[in-house]
C-alpha cells in the first residue's frame, strides 16, 4: 500500500507526515533569528560534485536543436558558495539533491532533501555549535523538550557540547591504531586482515579505511547516549576543507551521529583556488578510474574562489534523517509522501 493510501486510510498519520513541515518551519525561523538570508539555487547543473564514489543522474538539456549533457545536483555546495564569494554573508538552503547507485533503503532515497548552511567569518568549530543549537531548537519547537530527545525509547542529551572525538583518536580508541599508523597503508592492511577483511596487495589505503571504519568504528559511535561530533578527517577524506595547520596530514572536517544515523557533514571551507583545482582533478581521474559518469571540473567555483571566498564555515546536513529522529520513525519512507520506492 502507497502512502498516500495509508493516510487516506489511517487519517491520524498525517501527524507524522507533517513532521517535515513543522522541521522546515523550524529550519526557516532558527536561520531567519540568526540573521541569514535563505538562498535557491540550481537543481540542474553543468557540474555536479566530483566526489570519486557518488554517482549522478544524467540529462540533457535540448537548446536550439543542441544536446548539452546536464546532471541533477548531487548538493548546492558550489553554487552556494559562490554566492558566498559574491558577498551574501550567511545563508542557507534547504533543497532536493540526487544521488544515484545508493540503493533503496530505509535510510537511503535518491532523491532527498538536504539543508546547507555557510557562516562567514568562521570555521568548522562554528558550525558544530550551530548544529548543536539547531537540534535542540527543532525538539522543543516541536516535541517541548530541549536537553532530551526520545527516540526508540533511548534517551539521548542533546545539552552541549556533543561529544567530540577525533578520527585518529576513534582509529586509537577502538582499533590500537596511533594517529602515525592511520595513514600506513601496510599498517591498516594488517589489522583489516586480524578483523577477517578481504585485502591483498592491489587494496588501496582508502579501501581499507573505510571498511575499517564503517564496520569497526561507526557502529562504535552509535552506541552512545549523546551525539556524537567525529572530526579532524585524513586530508584525502575532504576535498573541499581546508587542511590543519598543525598537521596537513588532516583535515578540518567534521561529521555528526545521533543514533546509528550520520546527520551532517561539515568543513572549514577551502578557500585556496589552486589547491581546489588540484584536488578536483584528482578526484575527477579517479571517478574515470573507477568507470564513474565523466564531467569537467566547475572552472567557474575556481574563478569564484580566485575572486576571494572569506573565511567560511559549512554543513550538508540530512534533513529526511532529521525528520526521522523528531518523529520517532525507523524508516525514511515513513515520513516521506513519495518515495522512490512508491515511484518506481
């Protein structure tokens, strides 16, 4: 059965249908109160990310009898900040974007909703107190409590600061690897083969990382109690942030967990217009690499930064998942008129 038949059926889910209406509510006064301008920006694009495992929707859009190859946005995140550079100061969206090859899930949509923030003038430490801020203003808006958030039956402290735990430190805590050894390939391929993974000698560093951190250290952080701030990434792990001055190895990159869902990605953004071009040339050989849809890199960010982006932070944050959490539902499809897989 269809949600639009459940609700038609069962009229008192409309309450949690409507969940997402009062987030997005919440979302516009949180912002409007704090002084940003809320921004749209192009759903089809030229560019999309050149994120090396994301894979894209491709269009075409038909001008005067030509085909120009065109893509759904995979985020805002360029257009946003070029906006940014142009000098809007703080500003925020909340906007579909499209991701394709992720599967069909109860926490995965291709199509979903995202919400992205810039601050001017700041960094990622910033934006982890927005975040937290923004959180504990959606659960007392909406369910009038703003230290606790009920969700499954756990109690989770939503009271700042989340807990904070860097990545080298979570490779230290739960695996015995030092913050040196994170970055050895053969280190990481040793303890990936004692934990039963599969590697040998063609498995690449960031292969091995991430098994290893999507089944030994995230499972890990959804177990607490609090949420739970991961920061301070390998630096090829963000190509967008800047790096560490102390230690360029790392980068100013921060994730957010609540739950067993990862709620929001964040940077200190990068504002160093060679460097990006560097990084998304690499990332683009590496998505034809991997057999990936081929695109140009956006010259026109790069000329956005040479033209001078200021110190700034940002967030791509899940707003489907956020409506989850306020809700009290498992499942996105739960709180999701139509789903893709009503759609499809």
């Amino acid at each position: 059965m269809k949600n639009w038949q459940k609700i038609k059926q069962n009229p008192a889910l409309k309450k949690q249908f409507f969940v997402r209406e009062q987030v997005f509510d919440g979302i516009r006064s949180f912002f409007k109160n704090d002084g940003f301008h809320e921004v749209e920006t192009p759903l089809m694009v030229k560019h999309p990310g050149t994120e090396p495992y994301l894979e894209v929707f491709e269009t075409e859009l038909i001008e005067a009898g030509q085909k120009k190859q065109s893509f759904l946005l995979t985020s805002p995140e360029y257009a946003m900040k070029k906006l940014v550079a142009a000098g809007l100061g703080n500003i925020f969206q909340i906007c579909k974007s499209f991701r394709n090859g992720e599967g069909l899930s109860e926490r995965h949509n291709p199509e979903f909703t995202i919400l992205e923030w810039y601050r001017v003038n700041a960094d990622y430490t910033d934006i982890m107190v927005d975040f937290e801020n923004l959180l504990r203003y959606l659960n007392k808006e909406i369910n009038g409590e703003e230290k606790y958030l009920t969700y499954q039956g756990k109690k989770y402290d939503l009271s700042s600061p989340f807990i904070r735990i860097s990545v080298a430190e979570a490779f230290e805590k739960y695996l015995n690897i030092s913050k040196e050894d994170l970055l050895s390939k053969e280190i990481l391929k040793e303890v990936a083969k004692s934990k039963g993974y599969e590697v040998n000698e063609y498995t690449g560093w960031e292969s091995i990382y991430n098994q290893l951190f999507l089944n030994e250290i995230e499972p890990k952080i959804d177990s607490k109690e609090r949420p739970v701030i991961l920061y301070d990434y390998p630096a090829s792990q963000a190509a967008l942030s800047k790096k560490k001055q102390d230690d360029p190895s790392f980068a100013e990159r921060f994730e957010v967990y609540l739950a067993g869902l990862e709620l929001g990605n964040a940077f200190s953004e990068l504002t160093d217009a060679t460097e990006q071009k560097k990084r998304f040339e690499e990332e683009l050989a590496l998505r034809k690499e991997l057999g990936k849809t081929e695109y140009q890199l956006d010259q026109d960010y790069i000329n956005a930064l040479e033209s001078g982006l200021p110190e700034t932070g940002g967030i791509a944050v899940g707003v489907d998942r956020l409506v989850m959490l306020i809700a009290d539902v498992t499942d996105i499809r739960d709180v999701t008129f139509f789903p893709s897989t009503e759609v499809f």
